[in-house]
C-alpha cells in the first residue's frame, strides 16, 4: 500500500521562526509532490509543487525533494501567525492517483 | 480562470435518508474529476475518481456512488446514509498539470 508520513504535530513556532515541515513516502515511483494548506474548516489550498530533486522557492516558502531517500520537506521562513494551519504533504506515481499525508498542524506564536 | 463549486455547503441528514452532493467545474473542459472525505481530525480519502463523461473508478467499496453526467458535472450519492458517512466531502479536478484544486467542501452531519 502506498503511503505519505507525516509528524502530526502539532509543530508550535515563535512568530519570525522558520516552520519546518517533513514528509516520507513509500513509492519509489512517485513524481510530483504537493504541499497544501488547509485552514480549519476549509478546504486545501495548494501552495507549492515540486517534481525534481533539490529546493524549489516561493516567496517565504521553500520546498525540498530528495527521491533518493524518498524525503520531501516544506520551510516556511518568517513564519506569521497566519501561517498557523494543518498543512499536508501529497504525493502523485504515474496513475490517476494522488496519495495524501493525515497533515501536520502548525502553531505560530506571536 | 478555473472555479470549482460544491454544494450545498453544509448538510444535517438522518441515518437511512438519501444523499446527493455536487461539483461542478467552470473555466476548463474534459478535466479529471475527485470526490474526497476527510473526517475530523483525518486525512484525505479518496472516495471516487472520474477521467471522462460516464467513466468512474471507486476506490472505496461503501454505500457511496458517484456519476458524471456532464463533462463538468461530478455526484456523489447515496441511498442510505450510515452515522459514518459524516465528513467533510471535497471534490477536486486537474487538468494537464498532475495540480488539483480542490472546491469548499460540504460538511455532512449524520445523526
């Protein structure tokens, strides 16, 4: 079965802190990898793709991929306290199919 | 641009009563379409998935059906809700990237 880990959190951070989020997945076939957002209530909200080994940057938020060991991680620099969410980690092989993490809730602290 | 509706946004439903919950995309054509449930506290299930007019794939073996009648038109449905039923359903579409977009949910209460 194909999976996505990830730490459920919750990861509390001091407001202007980097927000370090990590993920682990199971097919080594995968090619994409998302990271949502999803606010309480609402519904996910894409913030970053990535598809090649390395770092991958968007204004505050840097996405990292390391097929080889099978690792994807979101940075989110200067963290606001309106970055406090639940934010899931997502994973798409050849198919139809996108495989999603339970999510890591994030606390920033002002 | 793409938008992605649901509705209705919110439901209350006794168990054994019917359900019908709908997608509808504007702004794309021919998209790949996704019913999800997240129940509280959960991650994402993914219920059904739809690459054309017609054409469905369960991924889960449940009370639930879906239907895709129209091109940018995607159903979720049901006969008799079960108290498990309840979530937050969300439908998705993608279009030539592997991106999806989700719609704002429908919260089903079964009491």
């Amino acid at each position: 079965q194909k999976e996505v880990e990830q730490n459920s959190g919750p990861l509390s951070v001091p407001e202007g802190a980097i927000a370090s989020l990590n993920c682990t997945y199971s097919d080594r076939g995968s090619q994409s990898f998302f990271w949502y957002r999803q606010y309480s209530g609402k519904s996910p909200e894409l913030i970053m793709s990535i598809y090649s080994n390395g770092d991958k940057e968007d204004g505050r938020f840097t996405a990292q991929l390391n097929k080889a060991s099978q690792y994807v991680s979101l940075l989110i620099r200067d963290s606001q306290p309106s970055d406090s969410a639940t934010y899931l980690c997502a994973v798409k092989g050849g198919g139809f199919k996108t495989i999603f993490g339970a999510g890591t809730r994030l606390f920033v602290k002002a | 641009s793409q938008t992605i509706h649901q509705w209705p946004a919110t439901l209350v439903q006794p168990v054994g009563s019917p359900l019908s919950l709908e997608c509808t995309v504007e702004g794309t054509s021919n998209p790949n379409l996704y019913w999800y449930r997240q129940a509280a506290g959960r991650g994402l299930q993914l219920l059904f998935y739809s690459v054309g007019i017609g054409q469905i794939s369960s991924e889960v073996p449940q009370n639930l059906s879906a239907s895709r009648p129209q091109d940018r038109q995607f159903i979720l449905s049901s006969k008799k809700l079960l108290l498990s039923d309840s979530g937050f359903y969300l439908c998705a579409w993608v279009k030539d990237s592997d991106e999806q977009f989700f719609g704002p949910g429908t919260r089903l209460t079964v009491l």
